[in-house]
C-alpha cells in the first residue's frame, strides 16, 4: 500500500514538472511555435476546399498550390486596402480635433456636483505631491550639480535610400518573417498531410494505433468543421458591419469590416473593442451622439442574432469548450503569445480537451475544460440528497421530467443513484443519518411521483435500451403503452433492504397504472414472505435486487420462491446491472427465476409476454408459448 501511494505521488510530481517545462516551453519559443500554431488552423480551415479539389481530379500539390495562393491573395488584397485606410484615418484624425473637444467638454462634470468636488479634491493633493517631490529632487540635484555633464543623444536623419527604407520597414521586419514562416509551414503541412499523421501514430506506437487514429480522425474533423464555419460566421458579420458603417456615414466602411470580423476571433473582448473603434471615429467626426449609438446598437444586435441563433444552429447544443473555460484559455494563451494566443485560444483549448480525451494521464484536462456535465444526472441527483438538500434533488428531478417520462427517470436517474448509496453504505463511508435522510427522501419523491402522474400512461424513452435484447427478444421503446395487463396479479419482493423496497415501490406503481393487481412487500426474511404469499398467491413474482451485494441472497430467494410455489412466474430484477442480461444469466448462474430483467422496462416487457401465456382463454397454446419464451430462458 505504501509503495502504491509512493508510486502515485511521484506520478502526480512527474505530471506537474512536465506541465511546468510544456509552459516554459511555449513561452522561450513562442517565436517559432506562433508561426507553426498559425500554420496548423491554417491547415485545418484550408483542408476542406484542398480536398474539394482533390476530388475534382486535380492532384494533391496542384490542389495546395492553387488554394494557397489564392488565400494569399485574399489576405493580402484585404490588407493592403486595409491598411491604406487606417493610414487615412491616422492623416485626417488632427482634422477632427474640434469635434473631439466639443465632445470632452460635454463630458465635463458641473461646478457644485459632490463628484465635481471629490475630482478637485484629488486634484489638489497629487498636485502637492508632486510639488514635495519636484523640491527634493531639485535639493538632490543642486548637491550633485557640476559633478557630471548630462549626456544628450543627437539623432541622425537617414543619409540615403537603403538607410531611410530599413527605418521605414525596420517594424515590419518581423511581421513579414512571421507570415513567411506561416505560409510555408502551410504548404507542407497540406502537402504532407498523410505522411505527418502516419509519423504521429508511428511515435505514440503501434499498440495505440487505434486511439490515435481515433484522436487524429476526431480533432481534424471537429477542428476544421469549427473553423471553416467559425471563418464564414465571422466573414458575414464583417460584411454586416461594414454594410452597416458604410450605410450610417461612417468612412472606410471596409476597415470596419474586417476589424469586426478579425476581433471576433477573441472571446468576450472581441467585439467591445471592435465596436469601439467605429464609435470613437463617429464620435469624432459627427456633432452629435446619433452615429455612435446606432453602432453599439448594430453590434448589440449581431451578437444577439449570431449567439443566440445562428452559432447555434451551425454548431450545435455546444462546441465542446466550457464558458469559463474559454476565458481562463483566452487569458492563459495571451500571457504567452500576447495577440496572436488570445485570437488561437479557443482551437488551441479545443486541442488540449481531445489530447485528455484520448490520453489516459491527460483525462483531468477533458473534465476541467469541456462543456460535458462534470457529474451525470444521476450523480447530481445523489451528491444534492448527501448534501442534505432536498429542493435542489427535486429541482434536478422536475428538469429531467420536463423532457422525459417517468420511467426513464426511475431507469436512468433514481435507481443508478440508490446504487450509488447502496456502494457507499456497503463500504462503510455514508453516515447513518445521511442514508437515512436519502431513503426517505426518495420514498417521498417515489410517492408524490405516483400521485401526480397517476392518470398518465406508462412511457419509457427509446434510447435506454439500445437494442439489447431481454431474454432473447428484443425490446422496442413505448410498445409497452399498449400491454394489456389488467387483472394480472403481481407480487413485488425486496431482497436485502430499503433500496431493494424503493425499486419494488417503483416497479408496482407502474404496475398499477397498467391495470395490474399489485401487491408491493416490505422487506423481511424470507420465510415470512414466502407464509405472507401463501395468503394469496399471485400469478407472477418481481424479486427486486440492487447488485452488486444483493446477488447471493436474490439467487437464494428465487430457488426457495421455486420450491414452494412450483406454477410462479419469477422475474429477478438486477436492476442497473452492468453488462445487460447476458451479462448477469453469467452471474446469477443456476436460479429459480424464470426471466431476468436489468430495468424496469425491461421487466414490463417480461410482464407483457407473460400475460399473452397465462392470459385466460389462451389455455390452450399455453404450454407452447412457454417452451418458447419462458422455458428456453430459465436458468
């Protein structure tokens, strides 16, 4: 045990020294790696028009070449009007000083305002301030003075043309190296697609061979659907703004475009920014605040329409990244790539969540940063009641209500989550009061459930069974909304314990809105149950049974339920059973039970095929119908 713990705290250290070296790493050569982050979304949104042509005819280099190209054309069109228009605007901008004093005196606050006051007040003391420390430095430079000459840096105005054109390019320099270094890294990157993947999967082993394909298939896929239409929402919203700039007045409307369409690339701070920009040059150029307030409300708009309907409509429920996510990611990447990280924050955090979904010692990175639930509903469900807190356990019971029915709740959600507490009692880490508090919680809710939907028919959703098979019949959806169960009588037995009695519970109020004649018993030993059946003996047994601790006693009942009552149907209900009835025919092994069923669906199916044999009137084909479907499935 102590070579154990030894072994994971230094797994544990390993990972953090390892992540630490990753951040340095990223940080000491951000400049290579910037270029080569670049090239790669450049690569994953430029590969589905490289395979559009390919599939054209068109060989693999001849494909890149031509869309390459032609993306450097666009971008450098774009740019260069671009930019020739932010020129423009920094040469008009001392024209508009005027107007930019009229709107500062505006703003300016009225003598006699409490915040007026408080503004000179501050005022007053940063200038005494400054007026103590301008008098000591004098007093420090007057002692000093005649000791050293100050000395004055002449600047030279450039002497030729080679001279004056590196002082003009010398800021572009590294602009123009980064975008050579993306456009090649490009190039062979779609070029040697293939050739990079199969090195990939060379490198993480043929043994994971299967895991890697899986991860490689999944990020390139997820990747460049996201960019290519996260490219062409961005794009038409460009368009918009621009079209809407150029429609209020606005000059250089294709400026304000693209710097819309670029800034939305940035999470949250994207499209402040670029809305700010329009509006200050409105602000500056028109006298009033009409133009100004017409942009914010035009980006207001956009963002409402394109969150709230158009992203997803195109993306779906999610993008597989978590809000916060998103900002720690954004705030992460600008701190080490400035710029540039915050504009690839988000597919670079779409690349960490797929690494932790396939590597096993990276799994924490899915869980943190992905939009998946970080409990499922049933755990949820579970973690509120040992909380102690009953309104939110029911709060998480009426959402899921909402879109399904009862019986999937009890499958899905109430019986996985007294299988939850029934692990944690058995091993001794729930508190007595604390399982006392979820029992009778969930008998409560079990009660007001069957009161309210009493009237409703019984209806389970399609997809929990996924195509299993109970028996060797197969188990279709709601077919079981149409069984004709009136007038059967069942008995519904517990095992073990409470939870045991809870599913039991469960079991008979479905029954019982299926027209059967249900009696559900508490739990005792077995020989009282079995004298308190001789009372009135039901034509079928459910033995209700939470594995995995309660398969050795549901084994024993069944086999005395068998000896006793030769003519009793036995269902044995395993129920959240992991592995299906194969799964648990293998486990219980030789038994009394008739049938197996691993969910209450399954069981009313079990019931429904049941009732067409021992049905009255059906006498006479009765004992084929059991040879059939009942005989050939007891154990």
């Amino acid at each position: 045990m102590i070579r154990a713990r030894h072994t994971s705290d230094s797994s544990r250290l390993l990972t953090l020294i390892a992540v630490a070296v990753v951040i340095v790493g990223l940080y000491f050569g951000r400049q290579a790696l910037i270029p080569l982050a670049l090239a790669t979304v450049f690569a994953f949104l430029l590969a589905p028009a490289v395979g559009l042509l390919e599939k054209c005819r068109l060989g693999r280099v001849p494909a890149v070449m031509m869309v390459l190209v032609l993306a450097v054309a666009l971008a450098g069109t774009v740019g260069w009007i671009v930019s020739g228009q932010l020129l423009n605007i920094v040469d008009q901008f001392p024209g508009y000083k005027a107007n930019i004093h009229d709107r500062i005196q505006s703003l300016r606050v009225s003598h006699g305002s409490r915040l007026r006051n408080a503004t000179d007040t501050v005022t007053e003391l940063s200038n005494e301030l400054s007026a103590a420390s301008e008098s000591a430095a004098d007093q420090k430079a007057a002692k000093t003075s005649g000791t050293r000459p100050i000395p004055v840096q002449v600047t030279q105005p450039p002497s030729d043309a080679p001279q004056y054109l590196r002082t003009i390019l010398g800021p572009l320099t590294g602009l123009l190296e980064m975008s050579v270094l993306v456009v090649v890294f490009t190039l062979f990157m779609l070029v040697k697609s293939e050739d990079l993947r199969n090195r990939v999967i060379r490198l993480a082993g043929e043994s994971r061979m299967n895991v890697v394909t899986q991860a490689l298939d999944d990020a390139s896929r997820r990747l460049s659907r996201y960019l290519l239409l996260q490219f062409l929402v961005n794009a038409v919203y460009g368009a918009i703004v621009g079209s809407g700039t150029y429609w209020m007045g606005i000059p250089h409307p294709l400026l304000w475009g693209v710097l819309g369409g670029l800034l939305r690339f940035v999470p949250y701070i994207g499209v402040p920014i670029a809305a700010a920009f329009p509006a200050a040059v409105a602000l500056a150029l028109f006298p009033g605040w009409h133009q100004a307030a017409l942009i914010f409300g035009l980006f207001v708009l956009l963002e409402l329409v394109v969150g709230n309907f158009v992203e997803p409509w195109l993306y779906g429920a999610h993008t597989g990244i978590s809000s916060l996510a998103i900002l720690i990611a954004a705030v992460f990447w600008a701190m080490l790539w400035g710029p540039v990280g915050l504009m690839l924050s988000t597919p670079l955090t779409v690349c960490i969540i797929l690494m932790g979904r396939y590597v096993p010692q990276l799994g924490f990175l899915e869980v943190l940063l992905s939009d998946e639930p970080a409990l499922p509903v049933e755990g949820h469900f579970y973690q509120r009641l040992l909380a102690l807190d009953q309104d939110d356990a029911r709060d998480i019971a009426e959402a899921f209500l909402k879109e399904k029915p009862i019986g999937s709740f009890y499958d899905s959600v109430l019986i996985p989550a007294l299988g939850l507490a029934e692990q944690d009692r058995h091993l001794n880490s729930l508190e007595a009061d604390t399982a006392s508090f979820v029992s009778q919680s969930t008998r409560e809710l079990i009660e007001e459930l069957g009161e309210r939907f009493l009237n409703e028919p019984v209806a389970f959703d399609d997809d929990e069974v996924n195509g299993d098979e109970v028996n060797g019949n197969e188990v279709n959806g709601n077919d079981r909304d149409d069984c004709e169960l009136s007038g059967l009588r069942v008995v519904c037995i517990p095992v073990v314990d409470e939870a045991d009695e809870l599913v039991a519970m469960m079991m008979g109020q479905l029954l019982e809105r299926l027209g059967c004649d249900v009696r559900h018993m508490p739990f005792a030993p077995s020989a009282k149950i079995l004298d308190e059946m001789a009372k009135d003996i039901p034509q079928i047994a459910i033995v209700s049974a939470l594995p995995p601790f309660a398969l050795g006693q549901a084994r024993s009942l069944c086999k005395r339920l068998r000896q006793r009552y030769r003519g009793l149907q036995i269902i044995l209900g395993l129920w959240n059973f992991e592995g299906g009835v194969a799964k648990a025919q293998e486990r219980v092994g030789p038994s009394g039970a008739d049938m197996i069923a691993t969910s209450l669906q399954q069981a009313i199916s079990l019931l429904s095929e049941t009732n067409q044999v021992i049905r009255p009137g059906n006498q006479a084909q009765a004992q084929t119908t059991l040879d059939r479907n009942v005989i050939a499935a007891r154990l």
